[in-house]
C-alpha cells in the first residue's frame, strides 16, 4: 500500500475513491468533485489534509463481480 500524500494531488472525479485523513485519526472513504470531498452521505468534509488510494479488494470479492 501506498504512503499518505498531501491532499493537493489527490485525483478528482466520481470514480476515483481514495481514503482520506482529516487529523484526530479521522479517516473516511471520499472522492473529490468539483473540489468538494464526498462520502456516501454528503460533500464538503472540511479539513481534508491527506490521502492514499485504497488496496485492491480480496481476489474473492473479484470473482464475485465478475
């Protein structure tokens, strides 16, 4: 897995979930769009200050959505 990276080169777009870290060990799932961060329940998650792109899902979890 990757190392944290700073927010500014995150990529963007709807397809493009990262994890992302806001201090205080708080972690979410969000994609960014129109420089808004996103989760599954709303945009502008304030303090976004890090992120790294998710692990691949267990070869289990593939076979499945195939």
């Amino acid at each position: 897995m990757s190392d944290w990276q700073p927010i500014e080169t995150a990529p963007t777009g709807f397809r493009n979930e990262v994890l992302t870290y806001r201090g205080a060990g708080l972690m979410a799932v969000a994609v960014n769009i129109d420089g808004a961060w996103c989760v599954s329940d709303g945009c502008d998650i304030i303090g976004v200050t890090h992120w790294m792109p998710l692990p691949k899902p267990p070869q289990a979890a593939k076979d499945k959505a195939a």
